[in-house]
C-alpha cells in the first residue's frame, strides 16, 4: 500500500496508511476511509484567507501569507500564529 502513495510527503503517507490499517481493522468505516485518502492527496497549495488545520484536526486557524521558502503562515482561532509546511495543513 505504502508503494501507492510513494509520492507523498511522509506525513501524508503516515496518515492514509494509517486510515487504511483501521478500516482493515474494523475500527473505521469504507465512507470515513475513504473521505481521510482522498483528503490526504488534495492539493497543499493554501493562500491567504484560506480555513486551514492540522492533519490530526487539533488546532485550526486561517492562513496570513505564504513566507518565502515555500511554507505557510497561518493564524490560530485562539490567536497565536503558527509556520507549518503545507503537506502538514488540511484545508477546513
């Protein structure tokens, strides 16, 4: 399975091997696997505005800006602001 999602950055392989091995398990269901790889292999590309959070849905915020090595400035909905990669942020 891992071969399949060969070009995704770690952290996205972690998460739909990880969505696959609870269906497998029976503690997910097809809809809810399904819908988590296909959320998972969206585009990364966020721009200012956009309702970002993270993969695991712990905190949540809009994004700023883009900084200029390519990651993602956004702010959290309890205030703070936070730098992450783009393949770390699902969009809302």
């Amino acid at each position: 399975m891992a071969s399949l999602f060969i070009e995704y950055p770690a952290v996205r392989q972690r998460g739909v091997a990880s969505a696959v091995a609870h269906y497998i398990a029976g503690v997910l269901d097809r809809e809810a696997m399904v819908e988590i790889v296909d959320t998972l292999s969206r585009s990364t590309e966020f721009k200012p505005g956009d309702r970002v959070k993270t993969l695991r849905g712990s905190a949540r915020g809009v994004v700023v800006r883009n900084a200029t090595d390519g990651r993602i400035i956004w702010r959290l909905d309890s205030g703070g602001e936070l730098m992450a990669f783009p393949e770390d942020l699902l969009p809302e």
